[in-house]
C-alpha cells in the first residue's frame, strides 16, 4: 500500500498552543488538520506552558533558524516559598520557606529588576542542552548531575503584572536561550523566599504575537483552514529574503 504523504503547503501557522500537550503533539494536530506534507515548529515550550507556538510548512521551513535566534516574550507566574529541583511544578519540592509579611509588590518589583541586562543562567538539568549528543535532562531522569558552565543572556524589560498572596505574574522579554524557570528560581532567591514557575506563556517570537495566532479549535472549525497561514510574500519584511520564491508561484500558500 502506498503511504499518504499529504498535501503540499508553504505556509506558516501561529499556534496557541494549550497547556499538557507538548508541542511536537500540538504540531502534529495542526498538521493533521491541514492534511501538511511537511511541517516543523520553531521552538520548544514545556506541555505545561502555553502560548505562540509557530509551525512551518514546506518552504517556510527555512525560517526556523531565524525564529529561533529571535527574541522573545513571556507572561511566567512563579509561586514563591517553595523551590523545586526542577524550578517548575513539575519537580519534586526540595524547600520551603516561610514569607515575611512585608514582602510585597515593591519588593518584588525591586527583586525582578535586579535581573534587567545581560545576566548569567546556569543551564538547569532539565533542559534540553546537550551533553555528548544526550539532553541534559535524559541525564537528569538518571539522577546524574553534570556540570554546566553559565551562559550569558539579555532580559530587555522585565515587571510585575501582579501579586496574589504567594502567586506573582511577571512579564519578560528577554534573548534567546534564557530559561525561565531558572530566572524564576534566582529572583525567589534573591527575596530569600524560593521560588518555581507555575505557569508560562509564551506571548511574542520576533515580530509575531500571540494575539494573532489560532488555537487548534478555532482550526478545526474555519471554513477555509488554508486562511489561517501567512504565506512567503506575507512575511515581515525583516524574514521574506529567508524563504526562496519559486518561479511562477501563484500563490503565496
């Protein structure tokens, strides 16, 4: 029998993705409701974080390195008084700490700011760094620790959305490659209090926000799904000289 290899597309899609589905899955739903032949994504989130999830199809995939490189935006919620070994919800807690109950949105705000500028993060086991050809946290699973050296990384604004009790929100922009959940980990420390990352999302890559982008449902229930994409000639200006236009095209998906 011969395989289904689907329908040829140059496209690229802004997906919200949702929150406990990781984003390999969420990419392959989308591809499914497309009928895509090719399609990629341009950068992991965890399945516990949502947001601007940016999936490539055909050609478009030459943007991926470019996405990747961009700068970013991030909404983080992080719960403090409590660390974690993973510095999100989903790790085992190794402290608690007890919150003072002076400390509050000044505080806090005055903590974040310590964080403006190039900084240093110490890639956290978790991640998907490599070690000989392995992620780190394939070595975390083992319980192997490996030693990692800090990498420097940009957080252009950083600020107090707002305080409920021990719940803070926190909006970063910041350079590829910064960690969150690590950033969340410091300023906990730093207010001498812990902290972890409850919540993410990812809200712009470079010149895309996430206020344009479709969640699977919206997808499945458009008319005309194809009017979902932004096609090669529809590109920023800054990203249209990355993907190669076929002579003769039509049509820009």
């Amino acid at each position: 029998m011969r395989k289904r290899r689907g329908r040829v597309l140059d496209g690229l899609l802004l997906l919200d993705k949702p929150v406990d589905l990781s984003s390999n899955h969420a990419l392959q739903r989308a591809k499914r409701l497309f009928d895509a032949q090719k399609a990629g994504h341009t950068g992991t989130l965890d399945p516990f974080a949502t947001g601007l999830l940016i999936c490539c199809f055909g050609r478009m995939t030459k943007i991926a390195g470019h996405m990747l490189e961009a700068d970013k935006t991030y909404v983080a919620t992080m719960q403090l008084g409590v660390e974690t070994d993973s510095g999100d919800l989903t790790g085992e807690v190794t402290a608690r700490h007890e919150i003072a109950p002076a400390l509050g949105q000044e505080e806090i705000g005055q903590a974040l700011a310590q964080f403006e500028g190039e900084i240093e993060q110490l890639p956290p086991m978790t991640s998907a760094l490599k070690h000989k050809g392995k992620p780190l946290y394939t070595y975390a699973r083992q319980g192997i620790e490996i030693e990692r050296q800090p990498r420097k990384v940009t957080i252009y604004r950083i600020r107090l959305l707002d305080l409920d009790g021990s719940i803070a929100r926190f909006e970063v922009e910041c350079s590829k490659g910064t960690y969150i959940r690590t950033l969340a980990q410091d300023v906990g420390r730093v207010l001498g209090v812990g902290a972890h990352l409850v919540g993410l999302q990812r809200t712009r890559i470079g010149p895309f926000d996430i206020k344009d982008a479709y969640s699977l449902e919206r997808l499945a229930a458009l008319e005309e799904i194809d009017s979902a994409l932004i096609g090669p000639t529809e590109l920023p200006d800054e990203l249209k000289g990355a993907v190669p236009m076929p002579a003769g095209s039509p049509h820009p998906v």
